[in-house]
C-alpha cells in the first residue's frame, strides 16, 4: 500500500477544494425544451430561416448517431436577463463525458460538432469542448438558433444527448478558480524541495481557507470566494519582470491536423471547419492569443466549403493574431517524394499563401514526418524558406538526436536554422499538441539541451492531430503562468517572431550535416507499396505532360495550366505524411485510387491534346 506524505496530503485536500469551487462556476438557468433533429445531411440547415416544420422534435437522453452519420440539431432560444456579474451561454453535452491526458479524442472515434449561432460558424463542441459563451453575442429578449451540424464519429454505437441548457457563468468564481488551479500545478510542478514551495502553498491555504465551503452555492459562498480571490491577489502581487536572459518559453496555440489518417480527406475537411472556428473565437475572447496553421491545402478547403471563417482568417492575418506558416501545401512526407514534387509542395504553397492570404511564411512547419532527405536544406533555401521546426527526431528509438537548436547542413552545403520542439509527453517524446499549463512549461525548458546557448524555446499548445486546436482553458491558464515567479517567463507570439529573435541571440550553433532520420515508423516505408507505385508513376506523367504541353505552347499558344495545377494539387495532397508512407486506414487508400486514376486520366487526355497541336 502506498502511504502519502504529509506535503501529498495537503496538496490533495487542496486539489478537492479547488474542485469543489470549479463546480460552481456555471449555474443552469433553464433546458433548451425546443430541439429538432434530423439524421443525416442537409444544405442551408445552418440558416435562421431554414425550414424545419418537418423535422422531428427531439429530447435530452435520446440517442443519436451511429457509425460515420451527419446529423443537425436546431435550438431557438430566447435569453432572459442574467444578474449583472454574471455571463450567459450555453452547455452542450452530446454524449458521453470523456477526460484525456494527451491528444488522443480527436481520432473520431468519438462526436464532433460545430456549431452555428444565426448562421455564422463559431465553435466546436468535442470532447473537450461542451460551454458556448455567449456573453458577446447575445442579450437579453433576442431571440436566437444554436445549429448544430453533428458528425457521430467512426465507431458504430450511438450516443446519448444528455444535456443543452441555457448557462449564467460566475466569472469570479471562474476567475478564483483558475488562478487556485495554476498556482496549485506550479506547487506540483516544481516539488517541495523548491525554495519557493513554502510560501507558495501557505499562500494557496490561506485563500482557500477564506472560502465557505458549509455554503456552497449560496450568496455568501460566493462572498467568500471574493475574498479569497483578493487576498490571492494580493498575496500573489503583480506579475514579475523576467530578467535579461532568463528561461523564458514562447507559447504559441497550433492545432496540428492530420489531413488523413485515422480517419478520410473528407473528414479533415469538416475537422479543418472545426479548428478554425475554435481558433477564431479564442480570439474574440482572448485578445492576446496568438495562432499558427500550416498546410495552404486546409485554407483552400476553408475558402471553398466556409468562406466566411475564411473571411475572419484573412482578417486575423492582417491583424497578427493569426500566423500561416509552413510555406507548403500539405505537411509532405520528405522521404518517397522525389525532388520536383518537394519543390512543388513549396511553390504550390507559397503561392497560394501570397496570393490568397498576403502572406509569405518563411518556415518550413514539419512536427510530425517521419524524417527528412538530405537535399531538403537546399531545397528549403531556394524556395524561400529561412527557418525548420520539428518534433519528431525526439521519438527514435534509439539513438538521441544530439541537439535542440543547430544548423541542418545539406547534401550541396546549403545550411538552414532549425529549432526543436522540446515539450516532453507522457511517453518521453517531444509533443507538438499539448496542454498549455505549468507542467508543459517548465518540462519543455527542463528538456532543453542547449540552454548555455539560447534562453527561450518554444511550445506549441492546443489539441492536435485530429485537430481542436487550443481551449479557453489553457487561455485562461496562460495568463496566469506567470503569477507565481517559478517558472520559466511565458509570453505568446509567433513562430517567425521567435527565429528572427533567435537569429539575433544565437551565434555559435553546432551543424548536423546528413540527413535527419528517423528511428521509427520503419515499416509505412514498405506498407501500402500500390499508393507509393502510383504516386512515382503521376511524378512521371506531371513531367512528360509539361513538358508536351509546353512545346504545344511554343507551337499554339495552348497551355492547360488550370487542369495541369488540379492535377499536381491531388499528388501533392496524397503525399501528405501519413497518406503517401502507407499508416492510414484502408478507406484513404481506396479514396487515393479514385484520385490517382482521374489525375491519369486527366494526363491522358492533356497528353492527346497536346501530341495534336505539336502536329504528332
């Protein structure tokens, strides 16, 4: 049997306290009663003026669901005025509660939902996600439809609905909440032997011993959590200035998103909708939050199937909040590829990038391939990219990659600056898609092999590879990693923000020069042998039509541009990591069939018009 200390004890009395006060932050106000359903998928369902009369009505604590369904939920409601201290929104709860420690629950074995509010896209409700504020958006007697376009995920059991209630949030309850919350991780994440161990939990029990627990939920529970909440404040004092080269870590929110995987390309794109709206609305409600997306194939679906979160992404750009980054048009495998296709992943995305969202990232965005060819350097440099991120050399198996920062040197000479993600998981990986909370942040300086060398490093937060993106909880964590003065300085930026600062602090780097291999995932290099077949011969049929289509030009004046890029669009698209190297699920590869044979067919027909104007 294990026996706790007396320090464990005290940091799990004060764990269920400031659950207990967690419990209060929203109060229901009434159920949505007015609910229709219908199983399955339907244009304009979104709109306020959509008619629903043939819709059946629905309930709390029926199912719905089953293996791969789109369904749509309408809600009118009316919101009744709220006390003045407190904010309105809605909880949704479609299914069954889950709690998960890591990135796994975007894998869709599970419900995801987004959310319409009078026709405009705002949110996702997932796993993680279930309150929808609304206390920017509403007031009271408007009247109002919640939509909610719901996809049952790719198991076959149905879900029970268990809840959509109209919500009053007690923002200083949430607020006392999250500060106990933070600074009780911080007493975790630095141990008792910690200088400041001390005086940081005596300040904790002081202010929860302020609060009326024998009242809970009454009007002076509330009273005392104000009390509390001031003499934490106090106590806490005003955030602290990092000195001149201190540990700091840039937190940036990304949401890495598998365009395939465990799940199709025509999920991605209703998961891509999702993070999107997520990140969106962040940045209504968090003005400080910074994001970053890669991947120029997911903002061309955005700008297809949701122009209008593609309108607010272009306006988050031009504002700064909003970072495009990775320059390519899909996160590509670096090894099957040959060399034009690597180029053309570059030049397909940094033109769109330029054209459509006035952008011209600068850094190669790769966290999660499963190495990288030895020509990359060069080909990066003459394609405009400075800068290469990654993860995943992190994960070999069994030799460490020796450095976190350092020149990647290449095949012709060509050097390129590279930073290593260096949050570590529960597995001892580097992670790309974590939790923003004090834990991550001193792990992720703790692991940093070159601290001598460089003072901030860089985490990159929010829920990924099925996507989601960042929550408002760890918005709200961010804001208060700073308040205790023991951890490494947190600030949010960007991620070409942080290398040109690095650029200027750093000079003296080692150089890895050879390629970047990867001790792991040996076997998608052998699996799925016909996409890989596939995939060289369309590389070959892109080069002979080009290059027909380019004497016909010289010929006629006839180049079919627009097809030859649709073409090239559909072989960059399956060369992303986890389609091309043969670890997705069977359902891609049959999908990939059906791409490659009209990418085929299209480069038959090109080749017959092209063979004709030349006069063969």
């Amino acid at each position: 049997m294990m026996t706790l200390t007396a320090v464990q004890m005290q940091l799990a009395d004060l764990d269920q306290k400031i659950r207990t006060v967690q419990k209060h932050i929203l109060r229901t106000i009434q159920p949505l009663n007015t609910i229709r359903f219908h199983d399955g998928d339907v244009d304009g369902a979104e709109q306020p003026d959509f008619d629903d009369r043939d819709w059946p009505f629905f309930s709390t604590g029926r199912t719905w669901g089953g293996h791969d369904r789109l369904c749509w939920f309408r809600m009118p409601f009316t919101y009744a005025a709220v006390p003045g201290n407190e904010k309105p929104g809605v909880l949704i709860q479609p299914g069954k509660r889950f709690v998960f420690r890591s990135s796994e629950g975007g894998d869709l074995r599970e419900y995801e939902l987004l959310v319409y509010l009078d026709g405009r896209p705002l949110q996702s409700i997932d796993v993680r996600r279930t309150l929808i504020p609304l206390h920017d958006l509403v007031k009271p007697g408007e009247r109002h439809l919640l939509a909610l376009e719901a996809f049952s995920g790719l198991e076959t059991h149905v879900h029970v609905f268990e809840q959509a209630d109209l919500v009053a949030i007690h923002p200083l309850t949430e607020a006392f909440y999250y500060t106990a919350r933070n600074l009780l991780d911080c007493l975790i994440a630095i141990g008792e032997s910690h200088a400041a161990f001390p005086r940081l939990i005596a300040v904790l029990e002081r202010a929860l011993l302020q609060v009326d627990f024998f009242q809970t939920g009454t009007a002076a529970f509330f009273d005392s959590i104000a009390r509390a909440d001031e003499m934490l404040q106090k106590e806490l004092g005003p955030e602290p200035t990092p000195a001149a080269g201190a540990p700091a870590v840039l937190c940036l929110g990304h949401s890495h998103l598998d365009l395939a995987w465990k799940w199709r390309v025509r999920h991605s794109i209703q998961k891509a909708a999702r993070t999107c709206a997520n990140a969106l609305r962040l940045m209504e409600l968090y003005p400080e939050f910074r994001y970053s997306q890669s991947q120029a194939q997911l903002y061309q679906w955005m700008q297809t199937h949701q122009p209008v979160l593609f309108t607010q992404i272009r306006e988050r750009i031009t504002s700064g909040q909003w970072e495009a980054i990775g320059g390519m048009w899909v996160e590509s495998d670096c090894n099957i590829p040959n060399g034009e296709s690597l180029v053309r992943q570059f030049l397909f995305g940094k033109r769109y990038f330029r054209r459509e969202l006035a952008s011209d990232p600068q850094t190669a965005w790769l966290p999660d391939c499963f190495g990288f060819c030895y020509s990359l350097p060069q080909i990066m440099k003459e394609c405009g990219i400075r800068w290469f991120v990654t993860t995943k050399l992190s994960w070999n198996q069994f030799t460490s990659f020796p450095y976190d920062t350092f020149f990647w040197q290449g095949v012709d000479g060509t050097r390129i600056l590279c930073h290593f993600i260096t949050t570590p998981d529960r597995r001892g990986w580097n992670d790309y898609s974590v939790d923003l909370n004090a834990a991550n942040v001193k792990g992720c300086w703790d692991s940093y092999r070159q601290q001598q060398a460089n003072h901030e490093v860089l985490l990159s937060f929010g829920w990924g590879d099925g996507g989601g993106g960042p929550t408002a909880e760890m918005l709200e964590n961010g804001r208060r990693l700073n308040a205790a003065g023991v951890l490494p300085f947190c600030r949010q930026g960007s991620v070409e923000g942080f290398f040109h600062d690095l650029e200027q602090r750093v000079s003296d780097l080692p150089v890895w020069n050879d390629e970047l291999y990867l001790q792991l995932h040996r076997g998608t290099y052998t699996s799925q042998a016909k996409i890989k077949k596939q995939n060289r011969e369309c590389e070959a049929l892109l080069h002979h039509l080009e290059l027909l289509s380019s004497i016909a030009y010289l010929r006629s004046g006839w180049y079919p541009q627009a097809e030859i890029n649709r073409a090239w669009e559909s072989v960059l698209l399956n060369q992303f990591h986890d389609i091309l190297p043969g670890s997705s699920i069977v359902e891609v590869y049959q999908d990939c069939d059906q791409v490659y044979e009209q990418v085929r067919k299209t480069g038959a027909e090109i080749i017959q018009q092209a063979l004709r104007r030349i006069g063969l």
